[in-house]
C-alpha cells in the first residue's frame, strides 16, 4: 500500500491546523494511540484470560465496574501519566479527577476527559465496545496544582476529542476543529492508517437508535417523534430504520457513516438523562458538529452547558441535522407528559 498513511504522518501534516500545540498533539494523541493498542489486544482476547464480567465494585454512579472497564481505566490513565503534556485526567471509572504530582506533569498544559471503557458490558457477548477522549486546554496557571476549575469546561472550549471503536475492526476517529477524521488498525504492522479522512454524516438519516423498551418512561415530545419515525409516509422516506447495539460508540459509528440519530432522553430513573455530559456527551457533540451534525439536549446545544460537577448528566440527543432539529420540535410542541 504504497500511499498509506499513518496516524502519527497525518498528524504532523496537520500540525498546522493546531495552533495551541504543534508537536504536543502528536505526542499526546500517541499516547491514547497506545493505550488503545493495549486495550484493544485485551479485548480481542477476553474470552481466553480471566479479564471477563464484573470487577465486584461500583463506579461513583453506582454502576457495577467489568473488569475491563478498571482495566482500561489503568492503561489509559497509566499512558496520560506517561506524557509530559497532561496534568490530571478525569474518567467516568474515578470518584474525582486525577492530578498527576510529577513536575514534569504540572508544567502540563492539558487535561483528558475520557470514558476509558464505552459499553463494557457488552464484551461478554462479543459486541462492539469503545474508549471516548476530551482534550481541553487548562484554565489555571502552568506549574501549580490542576483544580476543578480545570475539568469543568463546556464543550466548546475542547481542542481534540475522539473515539475508538473496538470491533470487527479497530478504528480510531478524532477532530481537531478542522475535520473528523478516522484511522483503521492495522495489526499486522501494529500502526493505525488513514482510512476515512473528513468524515461527514448526511444531513437526513433514516436510523433512529434508542432503547424502546423505555418507551412508556420518555417525555411525551420523544413519544411523539417516535411515532413519527414509524410512520408510513413512503414520499418522506419513512418509516425510519431503529437500531439500537447499547454501545454508545458503536451506534454513534454507524449513524456518522450512514446518517441517523441517537437518542438518550430523560426518563422516570433518570430525569437528567443516563449519559455523562464531559465524558460522553461533549467529545461526541464535537465531533459530530465538525462532521456537519447537531448534538442537543433537547433544547439546547449540548457543548453550550456550562458542567456544574464531573460526572454530570444530560439528555442527549446526536446525529443528522433535520433528525435533530425534528426532534427539538416535538420536544418544543410536547414539552410535558400528562401521564
């Protein structure tokens, strides 16, 4: 393949496009480039070593931890440490945010936000599982100790976010603000290539993702955008495909390439919604807005949400365009459920 081109040479290419950082991106993206190698041998053989179910401990959220999930949580907090560019990290897998003491960490000028391990009860079944990664710029000075202040960022002050997506294949797919771009795993050579460069989703989708057994739960304008997706009018191009995996990454994935949305709204249990807004949430609105979609709460734009505490929650609602902009009509239109 003599025009391949690998993550760390698309990287330097666009060095440019990186005004806070020049070599520094690179050398923190190698290191989720790592982790995610190390993760990802692990999972290809999870039914062959003793790193399967659960851990036997609960996560700040009171959700039981696989032992993937504190395994991944090891390696890739173990690789962040590893760099001179990152002085804490906050993950969905820790109670409060990680500051790393070394010098050469608080001389750090970034923190990573990450959900080390997406949909990790997924991997007794052999389903696709994935690693979601923020990058902000610290807010407080360079060499003293990382606060809160640090972590607790909207949206729209991240300078990299991605994913990876372990699956039949090993993608990883990030944004820098110039793009999204995605890079295929090759384990023969070890290295991750250029396979889906400015990845761009359709601005209608016909796929709805979301768990409907739910249903009778959800607010009243998601009831009624459901049914909508259902309906037979053939001229519309509906009714709409559901598919729904349960891995966040995953239904994400599709829904970029093919074009769709997915949805997490609020429910009885969970009246701020289920999904994290700086571990999930912000880095997946990033990177579907750069690739030409919206990402909503329902009313608002999801990287304008000022996070109030780490492992905050939100409704969350990401994908084509007019899906999106439907979706926040009837949530207009049918604003409570009189049940």
């Amino acid at each position: 393949m003599p025009n391949m081109k690998t993550l760390g040479e698309f990287i330097v290419e666009k060095q440019n496009e990186f005004p806070h950082a020049s070599g520094e991106l690179s050398s923190l993206l190698s290191s989720i480039r790592l982790a995610a190698k190390i993760v990802n041998r692990e999972i290809n053989k999870a039914g062959l070593v003793d790193i399967l179910g659960a851990a036997g401990d609960e996560n700040v959220q009171g959700e039981e931890q696989q032992k993937l999930d504190v395994y991944a949580n090891e390696k890739f907090k173990a690789a962040m440490e590893a760099r001179d560019q990152v002085c804490g990290i906050a993950s969905e897998e820790e109670d409060n945010a990680v500051v790393f003491n070394k010098d050469v960490n608080r001389n750090a000028r970034y923190v990573v936000l990450m959900d080390p391990l997406d949909g990790s009860s997924n991997i007794d079944v052999n389903v696709s599982v994935g690693t979601i990664f923020s990058i902000y710029r610290r807010v407080t000075p360079v060499g003293t100790v990382p606060t809160d202040e640090d972590f607790l960022q909207p949206g729209n002050k991240q300078i990299a976010a991605g994913y990876v997506i372990y699956g039949s294949s090993t993608m990883l797919v990030y944004t820098t603000g110039n793009g999204v771009h995605g890079f295929t795993y090759d384990p023969s050579l070890g290295v991750f290539c250029l396979s889906h460069e400015n990845m761009t989703i359709p601005k209608d989708g016909r796929i709805y993702s979301i768990n409907e057994g739910n249903y009778i739960k959800f607010p009243l304008g998601v009831k009624k955008y459901i049914k909508f997706c259902q309906e037979n009018v053939p001229e519309d191009n509906r009714p709409y495909t559901s598919r729904y995996i349960g891995s966040l990454v995953a239904d994400f994935h599709r829904n970029l390439l093919k074009g769709g949305m997915y949805l997490y709204p609020s429910t009885a249990a969970y009246p701020s919604g289920k999904l994290r807004l700086l571990y999930e949430c912000n880095p997946m609105a990033f990177l579907i807005e750069q690739a030409g979609g919206l990402a909503s709460d329902g009313a608002r734009r999801i990287m304008d949400i000022k996070p109030e505490e780490l492992h905050q929650r939100v409704p969350f609602f990401v994908g084509s365009t007019n899906m999106v902009k439907k979706l926040e009509a009837f949530m207009e239109e049918y604003p409570d459920d009189p049940e």
